[in-house]
C-alpha cells in the first residue's frame, strides 16, 4: 500500500476541521457583510486594524491555483465592491488586497482567502520593502518563462493582435525555406544565438530573415515541433 | 520588463524588485484604486496573476507567493506577485490579535450597509462579460531528449503546493 496521500485526499482532510468550512455552513457564527453562492465576506476578529475583512469561496480550496477559473473569475469580480464598502464603512482612505499562497507568504490556513485589509500605519510598514539588486540574467529568464506561458498562449486566440514585421511574402519564403532546410531548423531551435549569428554572417540569409526575432522563433518553432 | 499586454493590462517583471521574482500588472486604464475598474476586468487581472504566481511557484522553486494590491498608494495602482522563501525576510506577516468583538461588530455592520446599494443583478451583468479563457496549465509541451525544464513543469503541482501550507 502506498503512503502516499493524493491531493484529493489531502484536501479531503483538511475540510473536516476547517473552521472556514464551518463558517460557510453556518455552524460557526461570523460577522458576515457579504454572501453569494460562491463566497463569503466576514469581518476578521483578530484584525490588523479597523475594517479587516476576509473573503473567501465557500467551497474548501487550498490554494487559489485550484478554484476553477469560473468560480475564481466570480470571486474577484466581486472583490470590487466590497473593497469600496469596506472604505467607505470603515471610513478608509486606502486599503490593501492581500493574498498568501503558501506558508512561507503567510498563508495561517488551508482555506484559500483574500484579506481586506486597511491600509493604517501597521500595514503600511509591513509592506514598504526595501529593493534588491537586479540580476538581469535572472530577470531575463524569468520574463522569458512569462513571456512564454502568458504570450505565447495569446496568440491562440482568436484575435491576431500579434503584428507581424515581415510581409506575407517573405512568411512564405521563410516557411519553405525552413521546410526544406532540416539543419538550419534544427540550429534555430536548438542554439538560437548561434543560429543569428549564421544568418547575419550570410548575405542570402539575413536578407530572409530580415526583421525576424530569432530567439522567438525559436521558441515558437521548438513548440510547434513537438506539437506536431 | 514588459513580458504581456492585452486591451485590460499590461504584465511587467519588476526592474526594481524586493525580491527576485516580483512582477507587476498594471491596468491599462490608469486607477488609482483597482475597485475602479469593472469586474470582469479585475477577475481578468487576476487570472493572469494567477498563472503568474503559478509560474514564479514552479521555476523560482519558491516556498510561497503573495499577490498583493496596495489600493490609492501610487497614482497607478498595480498588482503584485512576489516570491517567497522561507524565512527570506521580507516580512509581510502579522500575528493575529484579538480585538474587541463588540468594535468588530459595529464596524462589520457599517460596512455591511455600505455594500448593500449594490444591486446584486448589476454584479451579475457584469460577471457575465466575456472573460479571456484560461491559458494555464497550457498543454504539456513534448520534446524530446530533454531533463526536466523547471520552467515548463508537467507534474501535478498540486501536491507540492499542499506540502507548503501550514
């Protein structure tokens, strides 16, 4: 038999003593402000100061990775709104949406919330932090991974928000060219700073590539390659 | 760094970080409250700083992330994703006090009544704008001959994710 728990079961767990569970069922008492059939906004009775509130889904989730993006988009279209009552019955002039994912952010439990918090002298030191350095080799990755995930799934849609530098000419060209020119694809993909540095060095070329981010290429091509 | 931009927002990595992984989404309005904004355009935000954090979680092997918007501070509100580590520092947690429940009371009842005028069916009209779907998880990628890319998990997240909760 295996130790090992899945998360199902792990989460199963948790909701048996979830005080947060038991507040959305009601048999826990909460100063509640909002309630929909999604989630519920309470008043928090260990605030950081006047006006804490605590919003979250009724159903247990750990994190907020795992609601589904329907419920999530339901969550924090309403976020809005309670955020401006908040200000306005707790006579705020600013205030801070907070989320932990994770202990090591602060997250004290395993039911996914958002905190309302006022923006007071306490809250305003604990977020005023002091800025690091810039390693840029590690930005760059980091916004490369981004890029990626958050770009390159864009152009799926339906929407070619992309513009496109190059003629649909020389798309053709370039397209075929790569088609037949398995080791040129191949260099491309796989070592993108050597193959610029081959097409810049040859007239023929860098006159088809003209205008074409290789390192993107690259990685659209490694993608669509291993699609296919 | 601008790494993603759309008609809502606008995604940068942070070239002024508190921490390495600290990126910033900005709506392309510029609000000096995000609660300016229409609904579904902040549950759009959201869902990118979702995949964001899912991200920095997986390729930064961080313990943690928060996401945090600082309401009326900067005349461009953005919000923020930064990720942590155990015991890096920074801070930004607080031991819960106690406070007077009566005092609690009242003042959950005064904002109680301010949220009321809402019209739940306006909330719902506005729900129902279309939403950019999801685009994370993204379909696991096949290479072959590879190791393993932090940056392009295919492992289920979810249990290392459940190990750092308290």
């Amino acid at each position: 038999m295996s130790q090992q728990q899945t998360p199902e079961q792990i989460i199963a767990e948790q909701k048996e003593n979830c005080p947060f569970c038991k507040i959305a069922s009601g048999q826990i008492p909460a100063e509640k402000i909002y309630e929909d059939e999604v989630l519920i906004a309470i008043a928090d009775i260990n605030p950081i100061g006047a006006g804490h509130l605590l919003v979250f889904p009724k159903e247990h989730y750990p994190l907020m990775q795992m609601m589904p993006p329907e419920i999530r988009d339901h969550f924090f279209s309403k976020i809005g709104y309670l955020s401006k009552g908040q200000r306005d019955g707790a006579v705020l002039l600013n205030n801070v949406w907070f989320i932990a994912g994770g202990a090591a952010a602060g997250q004290r439990t395993p039911h996914f919330m958002l905190h309302l918090l006022p923006e007071n002298q306490t809250t305003s030191e604990l977020f005023t932090q002091k800025h690091i350095e810039l390693v840029q080799e590690q930005v760059n990755q980091l916004g490369g991974a981004l890029q990626q995930h958050l770009g390159g799934t864009q152009q799926q849609g339906q929407q070619p928000t992309q513009q496109s530098p190059i003629s649909e000419e020389q798309r053709a060209q370039l397209a075929k060219r790569l088609q037949e020119d398995k080791e040129l694809f191949a260099l491309i993909t796989q070592d993108p700073t050597k193959a610029a540095e081959k097409i810049h060095e040859d007239h023929e070329l860098s006159k088809l590539f003209a205008g074409v981010d290789i390192t993107a290429l690259s990685g659209r091509l490694s993608q669509a390659g291993g699609g296919q | 760094m601008e790494v993603y931009s759309d008609d809502i927002c606008v995604v940068h990595v942070n070239e002024n970080p508190i921490t390495l992984g600290h990126v910033r989404i900005y709506p392309k309005k510029e609000v000096q409250y995000l609660d300016l904004l229409p609904g579904a355009q902040i549950a759009h935000m959201y869902s990118l700083a979702n995949t964001c954090a899912q991200i920095l979680f997986e390729g930064l092997k961080c313990d943690a992330t928060n996401i945090i918007c600082r309401n009326g501070i900067d005349s461009h509100v953005s919000l923020e994703i930064i990720a942590r580590k155990n015991e890096d520092g920074l801070g930004m947690i607080w031991e819960p006090t106690p406070a007077d429940r009566n005092t609690v009371a009242e003042i959950a009842s005064k904002i109680k009544a301010a949220i009321i005028p809402v019209d739940p069916k306006q909330v719902d009209d506005v729900v129902a704008e279309p939403v950019p779907e999801e685009i994370y998880p993204s379909e696991p990628e096949q290479k072959e001959d590879e190791q393993i890319d932090p940056w392009n998990p295919k492992k289920d997240y979810r249990l290392d994710a459940l190990k750092r909760l308290p």
